[in-house]
C-alpha cells in the first residue's frame, strides 16, 4: 500500500509559540548536520542507523545527551538525517550503475560491478571508488528551519470546531498545541514540522494513497509521450497536453530575472554604504524573502497542478505509456543566456514523479526507452531530418513535422527496438541509426527510377 505526502499550514499561530519552535528546529539542524558531517562520507558506509543511534549518540561518545533536545526528538532527527543520507548514496549508485552498463565492458564484468555497488563494496574497486568520488561527494546540511516527530511525539484533537496538534517541546511534560487549517485526513504516522517566513507552520503527514488520489480506471491504447517546454506532454496521436506549461515557466523566470538584478543593485548599495545603521535598515526592509517565498509556494502549487492534470489526460486514453529516460544530465547545448535560463526552470523530476505516481494509482504500465535521437530521426523516411525550432524537415523532400509528434511516436517505437537499449550511449545509438539509414532502399536522386540502397555512384 503506497503513502502520499500532504501538508496542512497552520492558522493564527501565536508568536511566542513560533519562537519556541523555531529554538527546536535550530537545535535540530544542529544534530542534522553532525549527522551528515560524520557519516556523509566512507564512514557511514556498512553501518546500521539502530547502531549509530545506539553505540556513538547514547554510549560512546554520547553525543545525544549534548543535542539539549528530548531523546524521542534528536532520535527521530537522527533517523531523518540518516535516511536522507541512505538515499543521497542510492542516487549514486544509481547513477554509476548506468555509467557502468553504458560502458564497453562484457557483460560479466557489468555484472559484477553492479553488484559491488549495490552492496557497498565499491570501495575495493578503483573504477567504482572513483566513479562514486565523482558521484557522492561527502555531503552538508544546511537545514535548520525543519522539526520530525515519530507518532508518540504528538497528538490531535478538536475544540470548538477547531483541529489542533499538540508536539512535544523543550520543557518537560509541556507540548505546545498548534491550531491548525481545514484539512480532510487523519494525521498519522511520523510528521514534519517545517517553518514558514509568515509566522506560521506548516505540518507534512502521509496517507493512503488510494483514499486520497484519484484512482479512476485507465484508457485503452499504449501510447509513446514526449516531454516538452512549451506543453507538459505531447503523445504519438498528435494530441498536446498541458499546453500552456511553456508560458509560465518563462513568465516565472522573466519575473525573477528583473527581481534579482534590482536586489542585486540595492545589495550593492548597502554593501558599499558606510553608515551601518543604513545597510541594516536595507537588508531589513528590501532583501527580504516573504514575498518571494509565498509567490514561490504559489507557482509551484499551480505548476504542480497542471502536470498532474496533464498526466491524468494521458492515462484517460491509454493504459500503457512508453516515456524517454532522461535521468541523466544533457550538456553542450547553449542555446542563450535567457533561454537557457528557462529551460533550467523545466521540473524534469516533477513530470517524472507525476507519470510515475498517476500510473501506480490507475494501474497503467510505464516503460523507460533510450532517448537518444528521438526528436531527430524520422522513422518513416528512415532518415536523420534537420530540425528548425519546433519542425523537422525531411532531407528527402517528403514533407515538414512537428517535431514532438515525431518524438513520441519513436518513443512508442523504441520499446521493441531490440538494437537500441535504454542505457545505450548515444554514439552508438547514431551509428544504429547511420547504417539502418544506408541499408533503406530509396528512389534514386539522378533517374528517379532506381531503388538500391545508394543511388547511382
């Protein structure tokens, strides 16, 4: 059974709550980033988080007893901390796993490597150690705004037609009791308190997927999507959805771009003033971030929605989809500095999470093909075309395409193309493509006439 994440913000807390709040999320990063300072790295490799917990925080060294923190507290922040250490790590491994299947290695050898990573032995090897020395850099945390509590560590009640939250605190045998907005579900489970630059809180608790999420049956046909920048998804019917996802992002980014060079000049203002009482007032008064927070939370509520809606289109007319795999990093296109800046804005992994998580909930398959060439190829003229913004146009003079439709339907196509595996490097993916393109018999170009695979010499 599969958990979602949901917040409820806070409503009307007081500030002398909030102060006392934001003392234990302090004292919380402290023991967050003693966490990833000692075991960010090798060290924390082949250790249990029970037996970190147990023999350096309560024995040995003891270093629970100095957090200043409720054991039940630092405990579960330790946990947290740990946790996101083991995931960092994973995403590692992740990554040279497909370095190491993308190599010309047998596939023995590729096996064998695999292997060692996922056990944590990878230090022994020296390709491995220096793939994941690139890959896992010993990590940092810098977050001292958050408060995790197991399900011991508070309780809910309602009063007055109110809901509220009471969380342990610093004082012993005292919680504090957090009023809380209209929300529909039972918080259960371990909670995360995060503070909010308005003076309030706001709380994330998980709950059953299939109670909270929109769980309708899915369509009939198998479709190949293409991910874009001017709509969320482009399918091979020709049909686009989310179609104004390109408008936001670049009116976003726009707005930041003239946001960030005004602060940049009153920044350089009060960095160059003398008078301090001067530079306090401007970094006080015209640096803050309130604003640019909530119109943050703001547009990536709204953006979040329109990727989910446009993921659900998707899943009403097909129930199984064929995506590109695009985890790994694209580099060496410079198409501009404001473009550039906006495509940096496009939420690969929020689009990624969305077809996930729709097509679990719907019972839809999804299948991650290579992406390699796929907006360059036509596949009916077994060419490669000469793309011009959004339009492909043939060199054979068959005609000018759209350039995501093409996409998606070498998407759809790739799922049983034998020749081209998902983590194939992409040079060899050009010359698969080189040689199909020579072996099509075509008209020749000097008679017209002709059908051989070169034309006349």
């Amino acid at each position: 059974m599969s958990l979602v994440t949901r917040c409820v913000v806070s409503k009307n807390l007081t500030k002398a709550k909030y102060t006392r709040l934001t003392e234990m999320a302090r004292l919380c990063g402290a023991v967050r980033a003693e966490a990833w300072r000692r075991y960010g790295g090798l060290n924390g490799l082949g250790k249990n988080p029970r037996d970190i917990r147990d023999q350096d925080w309560m024995r040995s060294d003891g270093l629970g007893a100095t957090t200043q923190l409720p054991a039940r507290i630092w405990k579960a922040t330790l946990e947290d901390a740990l946790n996101a250490i083991k995931a960092n790590r994973a995403s590692a491994v992740t990554e040279c796993t497909k370095k190491v299947w993308r190599s010309k290695r047998c596939e023995l050898d590729k096996k064998l490597l695999t292997a060692m990573l996922r056990n944590e032995t990878w230090t022994k090897n020296n390709l491995l150690h220096r793939l994941m020395r690139r890959q896992l850099p010993h990590g940092k945390s810098h977050t001292y705004n958050q408060i995790v509590f197991d399900i011991q560590g508070y309780s809910c009640f309602t009063l007055n037609d109110q809901c509220w939250i009471k969380v342990s605190s610093l004082r012993r045998g005292r919680r504090l009791a957090i009023p809380l907005g209209q929300f529909n579900y039972q918080i259960t489970g371990a909670i995360r308190i995060c503070m909010r630059d308005d003076g309030e809180v706001a709380i994330f608790y998980t709950v059953n997927e299939m109670d909270a999420c929109v769980t309708r049956p899915c369509g009939d046909q198998e479709l190949g999507i293409d991910k874009g920048f001017s709509e969320v998804f482009t399918d091979s019917d020709g049909q686009r959805h989310g179609t104004d996802l390109g408008q936001l992002l670049t009116q976003e980014s726009d707005h930041l771009k003239s946001v960030y060079t005004a602060r940049q000049k009153i920044a350089a203002i009060a960095k160059k003033t003398k008078n301090a009482a001067k530079a306090q007032r401007i970094r006080k008064n015209n640096l803050g971030r309130k604003k640019l927070n909530a119109r943050r939370r703001r547009y990536r509520q709204k953006i979040r929605a329109k990727i989910f809606a446009a993921a659900h289109a998707i899943f009403d007319k097909a129930h199984s989809i064929v995506v590109e795999d695009l985890t790994h990093v694209i580099r060496g296109y410079d198409r501009g500095r404001n473009m550039n800046r906006r495509l940096a804005s496009w939420i690969k992994g929020l689009i990624q999470q969305a077809i996930e998580s729709v097509s679990r909930r719907r019972g839809a398959s999804v299948n991650l093909v290579n992406a390699a060439y796929t907006s360059q190829w036509l596949p009916n003229c077994s060419a490669f075309g000469k793309r011009i913004g959004e339009f492909i146009y043939c060199p054979l003079g068959k005609g000018v395409f759209v350039a995501d439709h093409i996409a998606a339907v070498n998407v759809l196509q790739r799922k049983n193309d034998t020749g081209i595996s998902r983590y194939l490097n992409y040079r060899e993916v050009k010359k698969i493509l080189d040689e199909r393109s020579r072996q099509t018999e075509r008209p020749c170009i000097v008679c017209g006439q002709c059908a051989v695979p070169f034309g006349h010499a």
